[in-house]
C-alpha cells in the first residue's frame, strides 16, 4: 500500500489558479480548471489528495418546501432545521 499525504490550500491566483502544498515533503502544485502544474516535485511514489476548500457559509439557509418535507418524511429522513 501507497503512502498518501494530505496537501493544504495555500492560495488562491489571481489568475484562478489554486495551489495546494504537502507539509510533509514538500510538494507543490497549482490547480487551474482545465490543468495542474507541479512546481516541485516532492515525493513522486506517494499519493498526493486534495480538495477544494470550503465554501464561505451562507447567510441564511434555504427552507424546504413542502414538497422536500413530504419527500424526507416519506423516505423516513426527518428533517427538522
């Protein structure tokens, strides 16, 4: 089995690019939407993950119609917000 190492968000680009860098041995990418560059290389035999960072929390949060709730309810996934 594979090492894996997570890597952490460092920065968001102004040019919508994203880099992501391993703590543990340095690796360091920048993710674009349709390409990812390797800026150092780290080590290469190890699985590298990453995720996108999370999204700011919303101000309010939706209410479920009617419909949702008779859906949850009838899937017996109660849902009280």
């Amino acid at each position: 089995m594979r090492q894996v190492h997570p890597m952490v968000h460092q920065a968001d680009r102004p040019d919508g690019g994203v880099e992501w860098g391993c703590p543990r041995c340095g690796r360091y990418m920048i993710f674009y939407p349709l390409r990812r560059l390797v800026v150092t290389l780290g080590q290469a035999n190890v699985v590298h993950l990453s995720g996108a960072p999370f999204p700011p929390p919303p101000d309010h949060a939706r209410g479920l119609s009617e419909f949702d709730r008779r859906w949850l309810r009838g899937n017996d996934l109660a849902w009280d917000p």
